[in-house]
C-alpha cells in the first residue's frame, strides 16, 4: 500500500508501482495474515484506506462475493495501475484518508502498510472505530520497523550536516507507529474487542543491493523528493554503502532483511 495523504512531491518522490510489485510477494504476505484475523461473514460494504495498485483490493471482493469493495488512495500513480483492476463490485477512489468518514455504515475497513505515513492516525483509528455498525470490524497493519538500521541509518544520513538543511524534516522518526499495546488501547478506547500482534518476517532478498531497492520505493521516496537528480544520487551513494554494511550479503549472494509488523484488528460486538 501507498503513503495514503503524502504529496509525491516531483518525479523523485512519486510513487511507482513497478518499483513497489518488485517485492509483491513479500508485501502481500501481511495483508493476507490480517484479514485472516477479520472474521465478518458477509459484509455489504468493505473500503481498503491505502489501497496502492490495488490487487489486494481485489482480493477482498474474492473473499466476500457479496460485498461492495471500495478502495482509496492519494497517489494517482497507484490509482492508474489501479484502474485495470476495477470491476463490478469493485471501484478505486482518489482521496487522503485523512479526510476519509464513511459516507454510511461500512462493516470492514481495511488500512494495510499505509496509516505509518500519517502523522497522529491513532486518532484516526478511533474516528473510524466509532462509525464502526454493530458486528463492523477495522483492520490495521503498519510497519515496525523504525528503530531497524533501515530506518535508523537513513534518519542519520538525513541529519547529518551535508543533508540536514534539506533532508532533516522528513527523516524517518522512532515514534512513527505505536507499540502493539498502545494500537490495543486505541481500540479499546473506541469500544471494540482487539486483537493485536505483531510479526517480524526475515525476507531473503536477491540482487546487487537489494535493501535499498527494498527501501527505495517507500521510505526513500519523501527524502528522494527533496533532491535534484546529482544530490539524489550522491545521497543514495551513500546510504546504499552504510546498508551493504548494516546488511551484508551471505555467502550464496543473498541478503537477510529483518522486517517487523505491528498488526491491529477490532471488532464491535453485536
């Protein structure tokens, strides 16, 4: 999913699909596991907040060939790609899910990999959780990962005194997502039942510096914006160098990426 409500902010921070389906395996695999844990039988109407390129909204359609699927998403890149996806029973929608409210009641609200983009979206949360109908559930999945080198190396590049003057207010931050049982508390707070968890998947990745393509198509992608074409790539050059330490290839060529998830789901008794 995309940074639902962030500004592309020029070519170097749009966001491009292809980049993103590079890893599409490893990026379904927690969609999958969240709405494993979404027990409604036959929604009527099911929204994706963050829906990407949308492939994983169609598969919410597949689960529930009843429902109404909607998805939305700030990027028009993502939208686009989006498009040849849409049916019958499902639409794609240009929207920031920031101001998103269901227009009636909706009975799953799916957000996954999207909400870490949004700054104060517990808040968020707990708007959505209380439109929630009796018997609604809300489904969250963010990233955890802020305090791994990924995240931590680039915030440091990002401050330091080359960059700082360009680069410091968009470096990632430690607090960007809650723990797992402070999303519990959230859910609690707006009156539903939580299950929350969290996960850390080791992906085994292949290719010449395969973490930054990882992190290219996300994380990079705000601070890329900042940067004209040289700076670009002198400030990838060197962000590429501190993760081939941070992240050494094996042997055999392929690259270990730790990669945690904090999974968010709640559901209003009947």
């Amino acid at each position: 999913m995309t940074g639902a409500g962030v500004p592309a902010g020029g070519p170097a921070g749009a966001w491009h699909p292809g980049g993103y389906l590079r890893f599409a395996g490893e990026r379904a695999r927690p969609f999958a596991e969240l709405l494993a844990r979404v027990g409604a039988e036959a929604p009527r109407t099911v929204v994706d907040l963050g829906c990407g390129e949308g492939s994983l909204t169609v598969s919410l359609a597949q689960r529930w060939p009843g429902a109404r699927v909607t998805g939305v998403d700030s990027s028009r890149e993502m939208l686009a790609a989006a498009g040849a996806a849409a049916h019958g029973r499902v639409e794609f929608r240009l929207g920031d899910v920031r101001d998103w409210m269901p227009p009636g009641p909706v009975d799953v609200v799916v957000s996954n990999a999207a909400l870490h983009w949004v700054p104060g979206h517990p808040e968020l949360m707990a708007r959505w959780a209380a439109a929630l109908p009796p018997g609604g559930w809300l489904a969250v999945q963010v990233p955890g990962n802020f305090r791994a080198p990924t995240h931590a190396l680039l915030a440091e590049l990002c401050r330091s005194p080359e960059w700082a003057d360009r680069t410091a207010d968009v470096a990632p931050r430690a607090d960007t997502v809650l723990e797992p049982a402070g999303y519990a508390e959230v859910l609690t707070a707006a009156g539903l039942v939580p299950d929350v968890w969290e996960t850390t998947y080791l992906h085994v990745l292949r290719g010449p510096d395969p973490v930054l393509a990882w992190v290219r198509s996300t994380v990079l992608r705000p601070v890329l914006a900042r940067l004209d074409d040289e700076a670009a790539a002198a400030f990838t050059d060197a962000y590429a160098a501190a993760l081939r330490a941070a992240y050494p290839p094996r042997p055999d060529g392929t690259t270990l990426l730790p990669f945690r998830r904090v999974f968010a789901v709640g559901t209003r008794p009947s």
